[in-house]
C-alpha cells in the first residue's frame, strides 16, 4: 500500500526542478518503514538475581548480628561466617555494585541505580553512627527499601521485553 501527500517541498527543490510550469512541484512519498523496537539491555533482567542476593544478605545478617546475639552480649566481629559464606558473600556484594554501576549507562535504569546507590550509601553512613544495638534494624530497613528498588526494577525490566 503506498500513501500518497501532496504538498509542496522546500522552495530550494521546487526552484531547481520548475521546469517550465509556475506551479511548484507536488511529491509522492511512499509508507515509511516500521521501526523495530528500542533494544532491551540484559543488565536489568538480573535484578531478580540481586533481589535473592538482598534476601540472603538479610538472613544472613539477622543470624551473625541477630537479636540472640545481642542479647547474648557477644560482638559479631568476633564470630564471622565461614570462608566459603564470607567470600561468597563478599564477591556477591562486590558484584552488587559493579551491576549498580554499570546500570546508570542504561537509561531506562538509571533511576533505580541513583536509589539503590543512594540507600547504600544512606545506610552505611547511618550504621557507622550507631550502637551495635541498632546496626540490625537499620540493616533491615536499609535492606528491605533496596529489595523495594529490586523489585520494581525486575518488574519494569522484564515488562520491557
């Protein structure tokens, strides 16, 4: 199917192809293409990934620097995970942010990057102010509004498919 307007093209064209009529030139313009959709980038998708992360992140801290444990008067530094746990747990985190990074170069989760930053960053300021008392709910709020941001984002990447 092929569209047809008619109307006159810039005077520039019109002078330089007049030939002998004073009418200026009508155009035919064929149907424009379809346009593909934008590309989709696979670093959004893993969101459901560091949600999970988030959550062991979260029951892993609440059974080292848990309510028994307080209450037992033992500080957490002293009994750390395993090696195998704390370097899984360290590579996680250090990905963590490497993925966060890396996503303020796609537009579409730039937004969610600057939050997931910023609670971080908001967090860790808090909990370095705190007792060791309060070092757990101020994890489990931090935690818990990143998970948020986790979740909104997985939603939004893969609705974006």
């Amino acid at each position: 199917m092929m569209t047809v307007r008619i109307g006159t093209m810039g005077a520039d064209w019109a002078a330089a192809d007049r030939g002998a009529s004073a009418t200026p030139a009508n155009c035919v313009v064929g149907r424009t293409e379809r346009r593909q959709a934008p590309e989709v980038s696979s670093l959004p998708l893993l969101a459901p990934l560091f949600l999970f992360l988030e959550a062991w992140q979260l029951a892993i801290a609440e059974r080292y620097v848990g309510i028994k444990q307080i209450a037992r008067g033992t500080d957490p530094r002293e009994m750390g995970p395993g090696e195998v746990v704390a370097f899984l747990w360290s590579m996680g985190l250090v990905l963590y942010g490497v993925w966060a990074l890396a996503l303020l170069a796609n537009p579409m989760s730039r937004v969610y990057a600057l939050c997931l930053i910023s609670v971080t960053v908001a967090g860790y300021s808090i909990r370095r102010n705190c007792g060791l008392k309060k070092i757990l709910i101020v994890m489990t709020i931090e935690g818990a509004v990143r998970i948020g941001f986790l979740f909104a984002l997985s939603v939004t990447a893969w609705h974006h498919l």
